[in-house]
C-alpha cells in the first residue's frame, strides 16, 4: 500500500501541470489496457495505456527540451460498437497479432509491450478553452 502520509505531505507549490508535448510523432510500447464506458452516453472502449521511449524527426527538440518521455504516458480509447470495431481490429492487426478466428478478448492481452508508433496532437480542453492544451494521440499504430 502507498505512504499515503508521505504523497498527501508534498508541498503543493511542487505541483505543476505538466505541459503539453510537441505535436508530432512518437515512438514507444503498449503498457496495459483497461475497459471501460464512456460517461455521456455509456459507450463501451478499451483505453490502451502506451509509455514513450523517443521523438520521431518530425518532433520541434527545441520544444521537448527537457521533457523526460519515460515519465510521460499517453492513451487513447477505442469504442467497442459495430461502426468502430475495426479500429481496434486494425491497430492490433498493425501490432502484428493475428486476428484470424480470434476475439478482442483473446488478442488484447497480446498487445502488451507491442512496440507502437503514435501521431501525438495539441487539443484545447472544450470545457474550457483558455486552459493550456493537452496531448492526445490521433492515431495508434504497431512500430
């Protein structure tokens, strides 16, 4: 169990947003996954949990300076319904598992510590669009 006492005791001027990563590509693996529903309308999706290891080329260095992509994590969601189904299909398809006479249920487990490739965006909060941006993967895809 964690030292509650110990993480509840930092001092709050520590605590900053961390900001958002230059839009581009990345590159990195598959850590976990987790089901789920989404809360508007109770959609069911996976959410796959990816952690970063480097910045394509295509990445602004001068704007990832100082930034540690090993201590950043990224996500994305695939909704499990009949129009989107191939999505999740494809992105295991790309991580080169083999989806032939299989289910999600069978496959999934085999994506983890895929390597991947993610095109990483800047998206303005819709809630409230003068905070800061923040990173969202536009597509997922096997490296």
């Amino acid at each position: 169990m964690p030292d509650f006492s110990q993480l509840l005791s930092k001092p709050l001027d520590e605590v900053k947003r961390p900001t958002a990563l230059p839009q581009g590509t990345y590159f990195g693996s598959v850590k976990s996954y987790e089901l789920g529903e989404s809360s508007e309308k109770k959609t069911p999706f996976v959410k796959v949990h990816f952690t970063l290891s480097h910045a394509g080329d295509d990445v602004d260095q001068t704007e990832l300076n100082g930034v540690d992509l090993a201590k950043r994590q990224l996500n994305t969601s695939f909704y499990l319904t009949p129009d989107a189904d191939w999505r999740l299909k494809e992105f295991l398809e790309s991580c080169k598992i083999d989806t032939r006479g299989r289910t999600f249920q069978s496959t999934l487990p085999d994506c983890i510590n895929a390597p991947v490739m993610l095109d990483v965006v800047q998206r303005l909060n819709s809630r409230n669009p003068t905070d800061p941006p923040f990173s969202e993967v536009k597509t997922a895809r096997g490296a």
